[in-house]
C-alpha cells in the first residue's frame, strides 16, 4: 500500500519527541496497627512516638492508636498527636487491642492479662526486676517479645543503649554541677574552671558511652578529667574519641584512692556484660573524698560502682554519706525526658517503617539480623539462651527458627 506524505506525516508525529516514562509505584507490602499506652512504671516519663514520627508513620499507610495522657510527662499533649494523625484512646484496653504495642518499660503482670495471642512487643527487657513468672505469661501468651536494648544496627551497636548513655553521660556533670552549687546547699563551688583559679577535678570510673560523654561535658566546661578503666583499649579509643589527651588510667585500687581524695566529681559509668557492675569504690575511699564532693552513680541501676550507693529517685535523688553528696537515680535519661523521647523515636521510626516493608514483623526478624538479636520470644518460643538458663526454661535459636520458615 501506498502512503502520501500526509498520512505518514500523521502517523510519526511526536514520535521523536521526549515522552513521560513509566515507572511502577512501588506497593507497601503492610500496614501496621501499633498501640502506645500510656506508661505507668515509677518515673517512667518517656514515649517512645513522639508527634513528628507518628506523622511519619501515618503518612506512610501506618495506623498509630496511643492512650490519652501517653505524652504528657515529655510535654506532649494528646492534640499534638491527634495533629499529627494519631487515634486518641481514652483506656489501656482499647489500646492493647493493636498488633504492635511500643513501650518503654517492660509490661506488668496486668498489662500482660490485656494483651492478646501473636501480638508482637517492643520494650526494655530488665528481666532482674521482673517477677518469676513474667516470662512464662509472655510464653503462655503466644507473643513475640523484642527487647529494644538489645537490638544492633548494622555496625554492631546497640543504638538506644548508646542514645540513652550519651544522655546520662552528659546530664551527670549537669547534676553534678547543680549538686556543687548553693541553691542545693552544696559547697558553692562552679564545675569548670575560671582564670587564676584551679579547675574543679572530675574522676570518670568507665571509659564506654556514659564516660565519654560525662568527659566531654566536662572537659567543656573547663574542668579537670581524669578517667580510670580495667581495658587499656577502651581508654585508648575515649582518647581518640575525644580529640583531646586527658589523664588515663586502669584501675588500680591505690591509684584510684589517691585521685579520689582530690575529686570534686566523681562518676561511676561501668557497664556489666552479665550480672552486676563490679564495686570499684569502698566505703574506706568514699570516706577519704572531700566534705561536700558529689557522687553521681550512673551505674547504680546494676548495683552501682561504689560501696556507698543505693537507689534512690527523681524525688528523693539525694544523700549523703561520709559528708560527700550522692545522687544515685537508675532512670537519669527520665529526668530529660523530652530529649530521650525524640532518641526513642528516631530509632522506633525507622524499625516501624522497615517492619511495613517487609510485610510485618516476620519478615523483618528474617531479613534483619539486629533487630532478630533483641528476640527474646518468638510465637510464644522462649529465644534468649541466657534468659533461659536463668529461668530454667527451654529455648531454641532464633536463627534456626528462621531458616525452618
């Protein structure tokens, strides 16, 4: 057949010209139901959504109920989350009727009674302070249990474990600075140093998170930082860390005793791996420190790093002994509670989204290796060897159990 110029002129018109690709949209592979109740642990003042995230998570298909008051205690108010497309619900039942309950501190016995089978949870574990049978209900239950102090990001650390040290590393010399001051009938001196007078003297008992960040802190206010611990490789990266070279030492009884007596400020940041933080300090070098020195026991909530300690709360966070002031709270990052929320959140966030793309919690746990490390039941099967020689319970691995599925 034949074609004039005017037909094939019609025929490729525009064809050369810049046309609109097609792109497939990609699909979310699940929504997810997640509640937030309102936390009702001793002082407990954290939430682990704040309003910015929620908005986040709404935006992306996710469906956010959290108890009314939830907030509160961080200077959230229902409002801010109802803005920011939360449901508002006025009773913990209502609550724990999602699929995914977000908490701070672990759930009580009666919290445990609201929750339903398959139901999947995120919360600190602090299985020391949990009664006997806490983990059996969560078993009996079905669940899926997550505890969020032990879940790695991909280079290895525990995020909210570092967030929540970098917090009460630095509000230690804060509150040690307050604690020296007189408006807490202290002795009157500042922390840091001014021209011709000598700089206040800070010794840091751990060279991990709370240590460098206590040491930064102190070190920008102009004071003296002497820090000790047993790892000769921990004090050499805090150095590094730090920029700045500061006294350093391993921790030698002598040593330690002699640099007490001079401290104005003393931190106790050791972290236990298992069971609890080694008594560095006696109550013999305690009572050898200055009248109206301050403690700061930063370790306290794994029996603390000095012979004198005891627990006490935002209440009460003080006492003294042998003169010498100690403020010996487990929950500092509580006191800020504000900032510890948006730490919580930021980390929360981002395994939300990941478990809607993955098609829900399953899916995650076999696709992430570090959120699958803070398993600690897994459909109602007990995961965490050392919870279950503890408890004399059977478990099996979590990473066998996902590569049956």
């Amino acid at each position: 057949m034949v074609m004039n110029k005017d037909v094939l002129f019609s025929l490729t018109k525009g064809a050369l010209a810049p046309q609109e690709e097609m792109l497939e949209v990609a699909r979310k592979k699940g929504k997810l139901y997640i509640g937030i109740p309102r936390e009702i642990a001793f002082q407990e003042n954290r939430v682990p959504l704040v309003p910015d995230a929620v908005a986040l998570l709404v935006n992306n298909g996710h469906r956010i109920l959290i108890e009314t008051g939830a907030g509160k205690a961080a200077h959230f108010d229902d409002k801010d989350y109802s803005e920011a497309g939360a449901e508002i619900a006025h009773t913990p039942e209502e609550v724990y009727k999602a699929d995914i309950i977000l908490k701070i501190a672990p759930p009580t016995l009666e919290e445990i009674e609201l929750m339903k089978p398959k139901q999947t949870l995120f919360s600190a574990l602090q299985l020391t302070v949990q009664p006997e049978d806490f983990l059996k209900k969560l078993i009996t239950k079905k669940l899926n249990c997550v505890a969020f102090d032990l879940v790695m990001d991909e280079a290895g650390i525990f995020p909210i474990i570092r967030a929540m040290g970098e917090i009460a590393g630095g509000a230690s010399i804060l509150i040690a600075a307050e604690l020296l001051s007189n408006v807490n009938q202290g002795v009157g001196s500042i922390l840091g140093g001014i021209s011709g007078i000598s700089p206040t003297e800070v010794v840091i008992i751990g060279a991990g998170t709370v240590g460098e960040f206590a040491a930064r802190a102190a070190l920008g206010l102009g004071a003296t930082v002497k820090v000790f611990d047993n790892s000769t490789s921990r004090l050499r990266r805090l150095q590094n860390q730090l920029g700045t070279r500061v006294f350093t030492s391993v921790i030698v009884p002598r040593v330690l005793e002699k640099h007490l007596r001079t401290a104005d400020v003393a931190i106790g940041a050791l972290r236990a791996s298992k069971g609890r933080t080694p008594c560095i300090v006696t109550e013999g070098m305690v009572s050898e420190m200055k009248n109206g020195s301050v403690i700061v026991d930063v370790s306290i909530d794994q029996g603390g790093v000095f012979e004198t300690s005891h627990v006490t709360n935002h209440s009460k966070p003080v006492f003294k002994k042998h003169g010498v002031i100690h403020y010996c709270v487990p929950n500092i990052a509580s006191r800020v509670a504000r900032t510890a929320s948006f730490a919580f959140s930021s980390i929360f966030s981002q395994i939300i989204m990941n478990m809607g793309d993955e098609g829900g919690f399953d899916g995650l746990v076999r696709r992430d290796a570090g959120v699958r490390n803070g398993v600690y039941v897994y459909n109602g099967i007990l995961t965490n060897q050392y919870m279950a020689e503890a408890f004399n319970l059977p478990y099996k691995d979590i990473n066998l159990l996902m590569a049956a599925i």
